[in-house]
C-alpha cells in the first residue's frame, strides 16, 4: 500500500519493505492454524460522513440539498452520486462493484456523537459487546489477538479478554516485553531473571488454579478468561517485531490498515478495526463547508479503498485463499448530516445514514434502502432489498444482525427480534 509522504515523496509499502528485506518480520514464523473462517475489517469514519456526497442520490427533492456540481451515476448495478473532484469514488466503483453493497437510509436514533457511536456498533445505549466482539467471541478457532483495535471506538461486556488495543502509542509491544513499566512516572527497576520467572510461574498457577475452583458463571469465565489472557500474551512475544511495526499515527490510514491485514493474514485475529479521520485529521463533523470537506475526505479514503482492495486480493490467508474470500470489509460512520445545508455551508446532526459493504459472503452490485426526499430512511423488506411501505425501517441493530448471519451466529441469540438483512448477503 504505497503512499505519498507530506514531501510528496512516494514512501514504500510494508508488503514491498518485506519482499525487499526477506520478510523479516514474518521469517520462521508458523502461520496461526485452524479452519477456515469468515474474518472482518471494520473501517470506521469518525464524526459522521454526508451519505448525499456518494451513497444516497437525492436529486429534485424540494427537502435535499444537493451539491449543484453532483450527478446521478451507475456501476455494476449501483446508483451513487458522481462529482468532478471525487474521481476516486468513481473508479472504485467501476472496479469494484461486483463486490460491494450499499445500506441506505438506516437510523442510528441519536444525534449526539458517542452515543451514536456506541448504537452503531452494538445496536443498544446499554451494556453490550460490539459486534467485532461478539464475532471474536463467538469463533471456533483460538486465536491471539481475537479482536484488534488499531484504532478507534470498542464496547465489550462479555468479551472483554477477547479485545485487545494496540494502542495509539503503539503500546503494545512494550507491554508485552515489560519495557512499558521503565516508561511510567514511576519507574520500576525490573527484577532479576531468575525472581521474575518465579513469580510469573505463582501468577500462572494461581489463574489455572482460580479458573477451576471459582463458583460457577461469571466468576469462573472472569478467571479462566484471564488465564486464557497471560497464555496468549506469552505467545503474542514471538509477533513484538510485527507488532512494534504498526503506524502510531492516528492520521496514518495506510498505515494502520496494513497492521490490520498482518494480523488478518497470519490468522492472529478475526476482527480488527481501523478509525479514519480524514485528510489532516479534519473529522467528519462538517457544521461548515460540508461539500468541500466531505468531497476531500471521500476522495482521500475512496482511493485508499481501492489499495485495500488489491492487499486483499492478493495477502494468502491461513486458509491458502487470498483474504477478499474470507475477510468481510464494513466502512460506516456513526451519524449522517442534515439534507438541508445551514448558514455556513455546513450540515448538522442527522440520524439516518449509510454502510458499505464488501468482501466475502456480500451480495456485490446492490444497493439496499433508500432516502425519501426529507432526507429520511424508507422502509425496506430485508430479503429483497426494496423498498417497500410495509417493509422493515433499518435501524443499526439490523445491520449488526446481518454481521453476525454473515459470522456465522445467531443474531436473534444477541438481538431478539430484529431481522437480519438477507438482501446483502450472497
């Protein structure tokens, strides 16, 4: 994944330093076994994109503001809006559309940012695992690092030990050398290696032992979970290279996807999750110029779209098949912008937004849901994806039961009652 510095000067990517340098970072090194199994990449936007710059064309709505240099475009069976400064959008959807889907019009029910955030993700204001969480916890193959968090928000509940961050600091590897303890306001002078050994065989032991006597439910999960945690991190030491490898920067997309895709490809994770904040780190939160930002950001990640595309394509799952088979890419944002601009050229708040889809196991070429000319989600029927009045109206939990059928888990098991959205599986 190439990529131009702030010089303009083109930096390598990691996959072309590795061919260069003999695959250090991977030399030796067994891949992680077990059976083949639908993996997810969550690309999330942060502060709410505008779905009138790509995903919803609204044109001739009296309640619709749309931008007067956008048009009405179609590529392998998706309508989306075209503009003359979003080429990016458009090539990637002349390329790519056999493999990709578009929600439309479901609700996030909330206009305040975190809230709308945490509904996004686990379809409730309460307690709840996310849905990487729960497809992380729901696996059938033990893996180190079951959900990584590159970057940006996470909820677990259950699944809190199956959650790992790699930290903004690129933390992770120092803690799990034990150089992070020198590094504290406080430091502490590391023990001798023969005092250290012994006290992480007592700790080792006394979590084997707890994980066995504790009373039965919550308490015995908590321990085993933390027996679980100490095993894995005794086996994560042999990734600390690739680990300590990863962009620490919060504004280095590239970067921080391609550690996303080290450990989708070795099979350490099944889900990882990867925050985009625009060009400069701008934010998605356009109260002012709207379509310039939204146009610049979309643009920006639109082509690095299409870069993750052919690292999918062409990255060897454990599985022998190339990750575009098994990993499926979800791109959302947590809110959509008002369909009438304010006073600054700006678009507040809006409830109803849109997802993108791609990857394994997504219906490509299709385009579900809709926004009427308010700017409001229509009803959809879930199985054909039209719209239809007596349909369903989409809200965030239907869309996170479509991930869980598409993980292979039960969503009535996590949400009751709400209805999966057949129309955007294959």
């Amino acid at each position: 994944m190439a990529r131009r510095s702030a010089s303009g000067v083109w930096v390598a990517s990691r996959r072309e330093l590795l061919a260069l340098t003999g695959g250090a970072l991977l030399a030796g090194r067994a891949r992680a076994e077990g059976p083949a199994e639908r993996q997810f990449l969550f690309l999330f936007c942060d502060g709410g994109w505008d779905p009138l710059c790509v995903f919803s064309p609204v044109f001739g709505a009296d309640g619709v503001d749309m931008d007067p240099l956008a048009t009405l475009a179609q590529a392998g069976g998706i309508s989306f809006v075209d503009h003359p400064q979003r080429p990016a959008v458009r090539a990637f959807f002349e390329r790519h559309a056999d493999r990709t889907a578009v929600l439309n019009g479901f609700e996030v029910q909330s206009v305040a940012h975190e809230r709308c955030q945490q509904l996004l993700f686990t379809g409730t204001a309460g307690a709840a695992d996310d849905w990487g969480a729960i497809l992380a916890g729901s696996s059938a193959v033990e893996r180190l690092l079951p959900q990584v968090v590159v970057s940006g928000p996470a909820w677990s509940d259950q699944f809190g030990d199956k959650v790992v961050r790699v930290g903004t600091s690129g933390q992770l590897p120092s803690l799990l050398d034990g150089s992070a303890l020198a590094r504290g306001a406080h430091p502490i002078t590391p023990r001798p290696a023969d005092a250290a050994a012994r006290m992480e065989a007592y700790v080792q032991a006394r979590a084997a032992a707890a994980a066995t006597r504790a009373r039965p439910g919550w308490e015995r999960v908590i321990h085993a979970g933390y027996r679980d945690a100490l095993a894995r991190g005794a086996s994560l030491a042999a990734y600390g290279d690739l680990l300590s490898a990863a962009s620490p920067d919060p504004f280095d997309l590239l970067g921080q996807l391609a550690l996303a895709l080290d450990c989708l490809e070795l099979g350490l994770t099944r889900c990882a999750s990867v925050r985009y904040l625009g060009v400069w780190g701008l934010g998605w939160d356009t109260h002012a110029d709207n379509d310039e930002v939204q146009t610049m950001h979309f643009e920006e990640l639109f082509g690095h779209l299409d870069e993750l595309v052919g690292e999918l394509d062409t990255r060897i799952g454990t599985d022998g098949l190339p990750l575009s088979q098994s990993v499926t890419v979800v791109v959302c944002s947590e809110m959509g912008r008002d369909p009438k601009l304010n006073e600054w050229d700006g678009r507040h708040h809006w409830t109803y937004t849109s997802a993108m889809l791609f990857g394994a196991g997504v219906a490509g070429g299709r385009v579900v849901g809709a926004l009427d000319g308010a700017g409001r989600g229509q009803a959809v029927d879930p199985a054909r994806g039209d719209v239809d009045a007596a349909g369903v109206a989409l809200t965030s939990a239907n869309l996170g039961a479509t991930l869980l059928q598409l993980g292979g888990v039960d969503p009535e098991a996590w949400l009751p009652g709400v209805v999966p959205i057949d129309a955007l599986q294959s």
